[in-house]
C-alpha cells in the first residue's frame, strides 16, 4: 500500500526495450506496458520526472564472462535491440540512462540528474523485477530515495523470482502499490 509519495518524485521506468521485453512472455508483459505508459502519462500530467532506462551489456565486465549475453560473433546485439518501446513514448525532457549492469545508479548519470531536479523519491516500475528493478532499488535505498514499487507495472522471466522480491526485498527497501494506488497520490 502506497502511504504518500514525495512531492519530487521521479519514475524510473526500467529496460522497457526491445530486446528485454520480447524476452518475457506476452500475458505478463502486456499489462506491464499498458501500466508504465499509464504512469508516464500521469507523471507528465504531475510536470515530474520521466526516467527512462535502458540496459546496454555490451562492453560491461559482465559481458567479458558471459558470453550469453551478446551476439558471441560481431560482439554486437540486434538492430533496434536497446530501443525503448514504443508504447513508452519518450520525450526530449525524459532523463534518458543507459545502464551496463542491473544497477541504473552504478556508472551512470542517473544519481545525479536525480539530484540536479531535487528529486527525493521514485517509483519505480520495468522489466525485470529481480534484476534491474531490485538492483536499482537496492542502490536507490543506499543513497535515501524513498521508494515506490509499481506492483502491476513490473514482470520478471522467473515467477518465482519475482515473488521473492515483493514478499522478501521490496516490503525493506519502499512501499509497494499499484498503477492506480501511485496515480492517486501523485495529486495530493
């Protein structure tokens, strides 16, 4: 249940791109899209922060030990792989963060544009709950935002997975919600 929410708050919407949204199935993943855009469109209404992010391994020391990861022969991913879907609609003043790991803190920007706009919340939403979503929350914890997790805004490859992160990580790390709980509040 989502109690309040900052009055500069951000979403953090993350990895909604080609390349990792085709990886989830299309029953999980649809509501998912349908949700983030819903969000988006609500904190744009608000005149908050749009963060987008999206994921880019290769060239990351993960990528040096996983070769599962990228293309093993040109070392490069598939065209259109890191766009954002469509769906999503990004604009000119969206906070755009390229990320190598599951972290959109670690190496990036992100840390900073947050602070430049005096941000001290986000919520945040994406694919996949137990990666990108849970990484960047744990390093948005570290640095004292205060966190709202899109609970029908977010899947993961691995029910399981995703499970274990709302009962386990998340009730630590935030407040936990749906689309239309976080909507709610961004107008009070």
């Amino acid at each position: 249940m989502i109690t309040v929410l900052d009055k500069n708050t951000a979403l953090v919407l993350i990895d909604l791109q080609n390349m990792v949204v085709k990886m989830a199935p299309e029953h999980q993943v649809a509501p998912v899209i349908k949700n983030s855009a819903k969000l988006v469109a609500a904190f744009r209404e608000a005149r908050l922060p749009v963060v987008v992010v999206n994921v880019n391994p290769v060239g990351s020391a993960a990528s040096k030990t996983r070769k599962d990861l990228v293309r093993p022969v040109s070392g490069t991913l598939p065209e259109n792989a890191l766009d954002i879907i469509p769906e999503i609609k990004v604009e000119d003043g969206d906070i755009r963060i390229t990320k190598q790991t599951w972290n959109a803190f670690y190496e990036t920007a992100l840390h900073a544009e947050l602070q430049q706009k005096g941000i001290t919340g986000i919520v945040l939403a994406g694919v996949a709950t137990s990666i990108g979503v849970e990484g960047t929350a744990r390093s948005a914890n570290e640095r004292g935002y205060h966190i709202a997790f899109a609970s029908d805004a977010m899947t993961d490859l691995i029910a399981e997975a995703h499970a274990h992160s709302f009962k386990y990580i998340f009730p630590r790390l935030g407040e936990v919600g749906t689309t239309d709980e976080i909507i709610e509040k961004l107008g009070k």
